[in-house]
C-alpha cells in the first residue's frame, strides 16, 4: 500500500510541479546572447503568452511514465537500506537516501533527458511547425536510434552526482525536522507539520545539489539541432563560466524553490490521505507516538515523493 500511495501522491507532485519545471529547464538553457526571458515569471508570462498553458506542461508525459518504477526503487532501497543498518538515525536516513538516488538514476536519467528534449521543442510557439518528436517516447526511441545507449543515457554522471548527495539531504532533512517538530497522539495539526518538513526538506535537497542540475540540464539539451556545444562535463562547466560568471549556477533556482516545496506538500498530503483511507484505523494516532523509535521510519517510508 505504501508503494500506491507514493505513486498517486508523486503523480499530484509531478502534476502540480511540472510548470516551474518547465520554467526552470528554459531559463537554464537559454542562450546568453540571445536570452528569451528576463526571469522567472517573465518566462511564466511569455510562455503562457505565445505557446498557451500547455505549453507549461510540455515533456510530463516523461515523468509520468517513469513514476512508478521510479517510486518502486526508491522505497524499495530506502526500506532495505534502514533495515541492514538496524538503526533509525539520522545518518542511516542520508546513507538509505543516498542509496536509493543513486540506484534510480538509472531510470531518472532517460526520463528527464526526454522531458528536456520536449520541453525545448517549440520554444516561443503555439503550434510548433517542426516537431522532431511526437512525445516522451518517442523522443527516447529517436535518439537511441541516432546515438545508441550513450545518447539515451546521456547526463547520467551529472545525474548521479546530484541525485545520490540530493535524496540523502532530504531524507536527512525530513528526518531532522520530524523529530524537533514532534507529532503527539491526537494532534490535529500532524498533517500540516508533516507537509512543513517535507516541504522544507525538498528545499534543503535542491539547494545542496543545485549547480549539478545546471550543469546536467545542459548536458542533456546540447545536441539539438544537430551541433554539439560541449565536448564533457568540465567543458561545460568552464564554457558556462566564462560566458555567464559563477551566477550561471542560479540560473532558474527561484523558480525551483518555487516549485519544491507545494510539489511536495502536494504528494505528502496525497500519501497521508490514500494510507489513511486504505487503512482505516490501523493508521490511528498510536502510530504518532514520539517515543517509538519506529516512527520516523515509518513517516519517512510512507511520505517520500519519487522525485525532488
């Protein structure tokens, strides 16, 4: 039950997140010679302007495909991690976390290299006139096709980087923030302070990982249109450097931090009420006990999102 209600929850994050998503890809992408937008919610008006709202929605087919494999490792590792550790701490909550970014980067990486290639097509227009790819998987299929397994994991070294230090914060943070916080039986307001940590926690993760996420947005639109700008990972880096100062690296951060934390209020406050439902009075106030260790594994297992 717990792995469905982390899919339906990660679906509301991804559903109420993708458009500062959308945005954050655009500003890190664009051009500093020929910059398009001027910040974060110029891009919101302009792209809702000449491409409509849906154009906020572009590439999410991506992220909807890979939810639920994404979901099942994720909780799989963290669970099994905490469980040969044999001790909810804090340490072993970053050390389970990290396990399980870095073991989904294997799905993380094609998914989102199919949402940044969507969400650049068509930038500035309503109706694209030359559409390269179709949807998410087609998208993947053509570029397979064109570089093999390289091309489709393309990013995955930035990928990994950021994804294994990211869920080992945020499982790091949510642990820290559910303990000084404190959930007494019968609180009304548990929920609420739940979707205050995860929130927060979100936040915390994208901050530490921030500059990778630059870096590998990067990586991963370079290459359309047929011309490749950078030649590795520290090229990138430097060329970004160079051309843009090390503010590149805050290049959409606002509109991530925008995003982070209702995508995931959204999905803990989705978990909670499908496990609350589905388990009627077994998930009673007894389990909000602060004195049994067991809560903040139980929390933590229950409310992780599948993506930050």
């Amino acid at each position: 039950m717990d792995f469905v209600a982390g899919c339906i929850g990660g679906a509301a994050g991804v559903l109420v997140g993708h458009p500062f998503d959308t945005v954050k890809v655009r500003l890190q992408i664009q051009s500093i010679d020929k910059p398009l937008y001027r910040g974060t919610f110029h891009c919101f008006q302009s792209i809702i302007r000449q491409e409509s709202a849906f154009g906020l929605y572009k590439g999410i087919g991506s992220p909807m495909m890979g939810l639920t494999f994404i979901n099942a490792i994720v909780f799989g590792v963290q669970g099994n991690t905490i469980r040969l550790l044999g001790h909810d701490t804090p340490m072993n909550q970053f050390l389970a976390g990290a396990a399980a970014g870095a073991l989904q980067c294997v799905l993380c990486c094609p998914m989102e290299l199919a949402k940044t290639r969507m969400q650049m097509q068509g930038t500035g227009e309503k109706k694209s006139s030359r559409r390269l790819y179709k949807n998410s998987l087609d998208c993947l299929v053509r570029i397979y096709k064109r570089e093999g397994l390289v091309g489709v994991n393309r990013g995955m070294v930035t990928t990994l980087i950021r994804e294994t230090p990211g869920f080992g914060v945020y499982f790091l943070a949510y642990d820290v923030l559910t303990r000084s916080i404190g959930c007494e039986p019968n609180d009304r307001y548990m929920i609420p302070k739940l979707l205050f940590a995860g929130g927060m926690a979100g936040i915390a993760s994208w901050l530490s990982t921030y500059p990778v996420d630059v870096i590998k947005s990067r990586l991963q639109a370079d290459g359309v249109g047929g011309v490749n700008q950078y030649s590795s990972i520290a090229d990138c880096v430097r060329q970004s450097v160079r051309k843009e100062g090390y503010m590149v690296f805050t290049r959409g951060l606002t509109s991530t931090l925008l995003r982070a934390f209702p995508v995931n209020a959204a999905t803990f406050a989705t978990v909670t009420l499908v496990l609350m439902y589905a388990r009627g009075d077994q998930a009673g106030p007894q389990e909000c006990e602060p004195a049994q260790t067991s809560h903040h594994a139980q929390i933590q297992s229950q409310s992780q999102p599948s993506s930050l």
